[in-house]
C-alpha cells in the first residue's frame, strides 16, 4: 500500500506563487528555497546568499517579500510544514541562546545603510537641539545614547515620559534633531513625537527593526537594524542590542567628525568620573566618548 499522500507545504506554495513578482536577485533565493528547503533548514542566512550567488541582505530582504517577517521566521514555518523533520530546537542552553543571539546580530548588521548613517551623523554633528525619543524597552537604549552624547560634549535631552517628549518636539526649529526609536517602528507615542519633530522643522532620524514600517516611512533620515520578528521571539531582544550598537556608532561618528570637542568634554569630566569610581578616570571617559 503506498503512504498516505501529505498535504503540500503553505509556505513553499506562497513562495511559489509570488517568486514571479520579485528581482531578479531575489527571484535566485527562492529558487533555493523551492528546491532544497531541507537543506534550508540546517543553513544560516549566508548559506543561502552563497547558494543563491547574493548577499544576506538580499536574502532578508527576499524572505520580507515573500510575506516572511524575516529568514528565521520562514525557517521555523517549513520546519512546521516539511514532513518528517522535528521542529528546530529551542535555545535552551546559554551556548545555544548566544549562539542565536550572534546569528542575529550577523543579520541586523546586514541591514544597516552606511550611507544613511553618514547622512544621521552629520545631521546630529550640526544640530542645534538633539532630543532622543523613545518608550518601553525602546527607553533603555534612547537613554544610554544620550548619555554618550553628553559625555562626548553634545549635549542631548532625552525626556522619560511621552508627554515630555512630544512637548519637547513641537518646540524644536529647524537645524534642529529628533532621533527615534522603536522596534516595531508602529509605537504611537513615539509616532506623534516624531509627527511633532517634522511639523516644526527639525531634521527627523528613526531607528527600527522594520523597514516598511510607519516610523521608517515618516523620517527624513531612516536606519534599519536588528531582524523583524514576532513580538514573542527572541530576536525582539537582540534587535534592542543592535539598535544600542547603531546608537553607538553614531555616536563614535560623531565625536570623529570634532575630535576637540570630545576631548575638551573629557577635561571637564574628568573630577566627576573620579568621584564615581576607583577605576581611572581615563579609562571610563574613553569609554563613555570613543
């Protein structure tokens, strides 16, 4: 008696389907997907940009097309649907947890855009005003940029609250920043703050794991980081970390444009590190600028 036929895998038939409306480069992932998707499975996303003869990027970006929050997402969805394979384990262990956590990273470094990075630093180096916004576990890392801003001699506001924060936007002028962030890039209060930034004339940057999303479209200057997934997942934690390394690189960019005025705020805050700490203060205020 032959096996009972198995329903076709959702996912492989979705790829199917919309492979036609893709680039070119994109067209050559699907490919791969459609015909090894058990291999894909054990593969990292540059496995797949060297089957496909293409970049991880363009893998990510191929994946978002195709109606995919991102390459892990896809893989945990053929896991579900290939027959005959168990589901992907879960980082249970602290290697395995680091283990994804660094893919992760590796992916929302693939998306960051130089170019606009450049275009931010120089935009926040001439500011007159620099307000950081930011709320929920988008708070933390708004916090400790601002707090690298000041210590390089920029000084930056970055309000708790979002009443403060809009406050503070509507009375920005122009030559003046209002740097956002939000992970899903959808977080209303932030929105409105950013709504308020552009509405008197400041120069607008978001940071987001989500290209498509509200905050991206509503900025001049938009920078995209860390991998779009469910809320639910863990990659929502890592895509914090890479917003903080971004928000750093900026800063490092920055102090570089003006190294002076870097060095003379690490004069200045010289005796206030000292009382904080035994460590030397020379140590801590590089740290804190470069």
């Amino acid at each position: 008696m032959s096996p009972p036929s198995r329903a076709p895998s959702e996912a492989l038939t979705r790829i199917r389907a919309l492979s036609g409306r893709l680039v070119a480069s994109e067209q050559r992932v699907a490919t791969v997907l459609l015909e090894q998707p058990e291999r894909v499975l054990d593969w990292s996303v540059a496995d797949v940009a060297e089957a496909a003869s293409t970049s991880t990027a363009t893998v990510v970006r191929a994946c978002k097309s195709l109606g995919f929050t991102g390459f892990q997402q896809l893989r945990l969805v053929l896991a579900r649907e290939l027959p005959d394979r168990p589901p992907l384990p879960q980082p249970t262990t602290a290697a395995a947890v680091f283990a994804t956590a660094i893919e992760s990273l590796r992916l929302g470094a693939d998306m960051v855009d130089q170019t606009q990075v450049d275009r931010a630093a120089d935009a926040l180096a001439s500011a007159g005003r620099r307000l950081f916004v930011g709320t929920g576990a988008s708070a933390p890392p708004v916090q400790d940029a601002a707090l690298r801003f000041v210590c390089s001699g920029r000084p930056t506001e970055a309000p708790a609250d979002n009443v403060t924060q809009q406050l503070t936007a509507r009375l920005l002028v122009p030559g003046d920043v209002c740097l956002a962030v939000s992970h899903s890039g959808a977080n209303r209060p932030t929105l409105v703050a950013v709504a308020a930034a552009n509405e008197a004339g400041a120069t607008t940057i978001g940071v987001s794991s989500y290209a498509d999303s509200p905050l991206m479209q509503d900025v001049d200057i938009p920078l995209v980081a860390g991998t779009a997934t469910d809320p639910a997942e863990m990659d929502v934690i890592t895509g914090r970390i890479s917003h903080m390394l971004l928000l750093h690189a900026l800063q490092v960019s920055v102090a570089l444009r003006d190294p002076e005025t870097s060095n003379a705020a690490q004069a200045k805050l010289a005796g206030v590190l000292d009382g904080l700490t035994a460590q030397p203060a020379r140590a801590l205020r590089r740290s804190w600028t470069l």
